[in-house]
C-alpha cells in the first residue's frame, strides 16, 4: 500500500516484483491515472506474469556461483578433490594433478579408496560410514611435528606408487 501511495503523492510510476501464494512472480507497476481534464483520480495496477524471468534469473545467480567456485578450485595451489559418498572421485583440480601424479581424466574413473594405503582403507571405510550419517569428522592435522602420526593416518598414493602424507 506504501508504494501505491507513493505513486499518487510523487506521481512517480513505479514497479516492483511480487509473488502469490501459488510461487508465482508478477511485475507490478503502478502508474497515475490522469483524467482528460490532467486531474489525478486515482492509479493504474497492472500485473504481467514474470516466474519464467524469475527462475532464469536464480539459475543464473546459481550458475555464476557455481563458476566462482570452480574458478577458486581451479587456480588452488592445494591439491582439492570431491568424492561422492562411495567414494568416486568427481572432481579434480591441477594441484591434485601435481600432488598425486594422476591426470584429472585418469583421476574421474577412480574411486579415493584405490588411492588410500591397503593397511589405511578399513579406517577411510569407516569415516566414510560416519560421513553418510552426516557426522561431523576432525581434520587430520599434519605438521612435522605429529610427522609419526601423520605417516600413519593421511597417507595417499601417488601414481607412481610411492606414498604422500598429506592433510584431510
């Protein structure tokens, strides 16, 4: 009602977005309604259905985030992977290129485990499970101080065979 006052006291048309209870999106505009005489006797409401515009418009907002993010995984120096929750790799950056020796296209038909120690896998088994419950894990800290446990817990494999402690 705000805006519509607004309207008959500026004589200022103006247009906002609204929804209904159904989810869908109109343009509203308000604009004078001026007799043949030039006297204001009222306003003109109109409404024009905009949900397509509206949806489109959050897709894209998405989509952007999405490349932001992907533009910050790309240029990491630090190795970053996505795995499902069974374990497929979905995702690989080139620090994870440079760190683990595996091209990304060789790394997408991988599962993690076959990169985890064979004495380690019953242990990332387990974490897994704990992920699916949407438990909360502890990061695995690795300084060279904790370099004992660090060899022990956050080893990987690299594709040349030899182990890489690494942080989890």
């Amino acid at each position: 009602m705000g805006d519509l006052q607004s309207v008959l006291d500026t004589l200022i048309p103006k247009e906002v977005e609204v929804h209904n209870n159904d989810g869908k999106w109109y343009s509203m505009r308000m604009v004078p309604y001026r007799t043949l005489e030039n006297m204001i006797e009222g306003a003109v409401l109109s409404f024009v259905e905009i949900t397509a515009i509206v949806q489109a418009r959050e897709a894209l907002e998405k989509a952007n985030n999405l490349l932001r993010m992907a533009v910050v995984v790309r240029d990491a120096s630090d190795a970053i992977t996505v795995m499902g929750i069974d374990g497929q790799i979905l995702a690989w950056n080139p620090g994870a290129v440079r760190l683990y020796g595996w091209s990304e296209a060789e790394a997408l038909t991988m599962n993690r485990a076959d990169m985890i120690p064979s004495e380690l896998r019953k242990e990332f088994s387990a974490r897994l499970e704990k992920l699916s419950h949407s438990e909360i894990l502890e990061p695995y800290q690795t300084n060279y101080a904790q370099r004992a446990q660090l060899e022990q817990d956050a080893q990987r494999m690299k594709h040349v065979g030899e182990r890489k402690a690494v942080f989890v």
